[in-house]
C-alpha cells in the first residue's frame, strides 16, 4: 500500500514538473512565473518524497535542489506582482 502510494506521488510529481515545462516551452507560460514556479515546486516536493523509500541519494539531491530553485522563482514572482499591485491600490481613492 505504501510502495502504490509513493508510486502515485512520483507519477504526479513528474506530470506536474513536465506540464509546467511543457506549457512554458509550447504555450507561452512565463518560465519566471508563479504557476510555473509553483507546479515545479510541487512537483519536484512529490518526487523528492518519492526519493525517500527506497531510498535514492541522487535523485533526492536533484529533486531538492529543483525545489529550492523552484521556491526561488515563487518567491520572485510574487514580490513582482506586488510591486505592481501596490501603486494601483495608492491611486484608488477609498
């Protein structure tokens, strides 16, 4: 039961990870974009967890690091979007 439900994360961790890849490279999705950062956290988490048992040192390392990478353009993309936000809320008169 354990095994079938690491398997079922993997499998969706790497349909997360290509979809964000594949809509970047064939639909125009922003590469430094929240979605694309965020379906590539995601779905580099789920593959790291898949890592764990059995374990499998290289592609826990792989799968860390594209988190952190990951994380790293969220985390960009959304203090972009609020330097943009927060001059229009200033003209908005409450």
């Amino acid at each position: 039961m354990v095994t079938t439900l690491i398997q079922f994360f993997s499998i969706v961790g790497a349909l997360l990870v290509l979809s964000a890849y594949g809509a970047s490279q064939y639909a125009g999705m922003r590469a430094d974009g929240i979605v694309y950062g965020l379906l590539n956290l995601s779905g580099s988490t789920l593959l790291a967890i898949s890592a764990l048992t059995p374990p499998n040192p290289g592609v826990l390392l792989v799968e860390a690091a594209w988190a952190l990478m990951s994380l790293g353009v969220t985390v960009r993309a959304l203090q972009r979007r609020r330097v943009v936000v927060a001059p229009r809320s200033l003209l908005i008169d409450p």
